[in-house]
C-alpha cells in the first residue's frame, strides 16, 4: 500500500532505516515510532518507496497530527501577509520622501 501523503513516506523511510539496523529505534519519534513497532520491514518498505511527487503534505487520518498541517498553513497565510504589507510600505516610503522634500524646500 503506497503512502498517502509526504509525512508518512518521510516516517516510513526512518522507521525502515530503523528495521535495517542502518539507524537506532531509541531516535524515533511519534508517527515512524509507532510505524517501526507495528509493521514489517516489507510493508515500511512500500510506504517508503512511494514518490513524493503530487502527495500532500499531510492527510488528517494518518498518525500525523492534522496540527501540524494547520499551522503550516497559517505559517504560509502569514508569511503572504507580510510579503503584502512589505510591498505597500515600499509604494508609501517614496510618497513620504516626496513630502518632506517639498517641506523642505518651502522654507
């Protein structure tokens, strides 16, 4: 069965790392954690295989918490925010400039 989002190929991919020896099961956490004690090396190894490409980043019914992908969300929300208070306050810095030359000048 292929993953169904990134997270769960990337949670997939360690706990087979895990199941292989290469990494150690004690430096797993939360959803690889849970994946490495409850499925085969073969099973991990089809969840770990599938390609990222086109997947979301995460779906609401795996072991990752939709919170994560909440705050993602309103990460990018407010980052978009910023970039478009960014470009007003630079349309509005040549204005006050302008201003305050003239000021300057009637005096």
């Amino acid at each position: 069965m292929p993953a169904k989002s990134k997270a769960q190929q990337k949670a997939a991919g360690a706990a087979l790392s895990a199941k292989r020896g290469d990494t150690k099961p004690s430096e797993l956490i939360g959803a690889s954690r849970q994946m490495y004690d409850s499925m085969s090396e073969k099973q991990l190894d089809e969840f770990a295989s599938t390609k990222r490409k086109g997947k979301p980043d995460y779906v609401p019914e795996s072991p990752i918490p939709a919170k994560k992908a909440k705050r993602k969300r309103a990460a990018k929300k407010a980052a978009a925010t910023r970039a478009k208070n960014a470009k007003k306050a630079k349309r509005a810095a040549p204005k006050k400039a302008k201003k305050k030359k003239a000021a300057k000048k009637r005096r």
